[in-house]
C-alpha cells in the first residue's frame, strides 16, 4: 500500500498579506518580485515576523526597492550583527517589468504597493501592485457593493 502525499493548504505557503492595500487603493496591475534578504530576515520571515501594513515600494536609480516593510530579528539571531528591521529591501524584476513600472509610477500617477509576501519553491516572493489611491466615496462604495453582494448571496442561498 502506498504511502499518503500530504497536501500542502493554499495559505501555507503565505508569510504575510496587506489587508489594508485593497481597502485603500484600486488595484490595476500584479507582479511578483523576489528579494534581496540577509541571513537573519529568511529567518524571520520562516517564523512570521513580518509586517507589511504601512510599507511602499519606490524607484530609485531604475531598480525598485520595498521601503518600510518591517521584518523583526529573532531573538536567536546572531550577537555580531546589528539587524536593520525598516531597512530598504531590493527587489528583483525582470528589465521589461521594471521599464512599465517606472513609466506608470512617473507618467501616469500610479502607486506601488505590496499585497503579499510568500514562499515559491523555497524563495520568499513578493507581489507587488500597480495602484491608483481611493479616494472616502470610492471606499464607501466599495463598501456597499460588498455588503450588498454578502446580502444577495444570503438571499438567494434561503430559496
């Protein structure tokens, strides 16, 4: 008899989401990016000690870099190092990405936020978001659809 294959959940390879992105900004365009880490922040990142609720993503110099994401060292970490938790991460595009990138951010107005950090193949990934900025009746009128979409589905499940 053949032994079982544990299958892996959907969210299992999640390190952290930014429930606030959605919430604030109208999502145009996704891309993935790794990045650059040291020792120390793999480490963390494989114990869940990351944030990303207030952190942007910036280009400088034509490379694109993940600002104020905050990444907490272990307590194990080791004594000849001083961990940086807010320091600028780079993050590796390809050439072609990173040129639409530039051009929405300068010409169009966009924003670059990321949704969320995950693991792919024992690489930590980033999916950062091309955004436009909602404004206070944009978000109560997201609001609202959901809230009527919740409705109709109660609705329509009692029939």
């Amino acid at each position: 008899m053949a032994a079982k294959k544990n299958k892996k959940k959907v969210g299992e390879n999640t390190i952290a989401v930014n429930r606030k992105a959605r919430h604030e900004f109208f999502i145009e365009d996704k891309f993935e990016a790794g990045l650059v880490l040291e020792g120390w922040e793999v480490k963390s990142l494989r114990d869940g000690k990351v944030q990303l609720n207030e952190s942007y993503v910036h280009v400088r110099n034509g490379e694109a870099w993940l600002a104020n994401a905050l990444i907490t060292a272990l307590k194990t970490a080791s004594t000849h190092i001083k961990p940086e938790p807010q320091r600028d991460r780079k993050l590796l595009l390809h050439r072609a990405e990173l040129h639409k990138l530039i051009g929405a951010v300068e010409r169009k107005g966009y924003t670059l936020i990321p949704l969320n950090m995950y693991w792919k193949k024992g690489m930590a990934k980033i999916e950062i978001a091309l955004a436009k900025g909602k404004q206070l009746h944009d978000k109560r009128a997201t609001e609202k659809d959901r809230d009527w979409n919740r409705d109709k589905a109660r609705i329509l499940k009692a029939r």
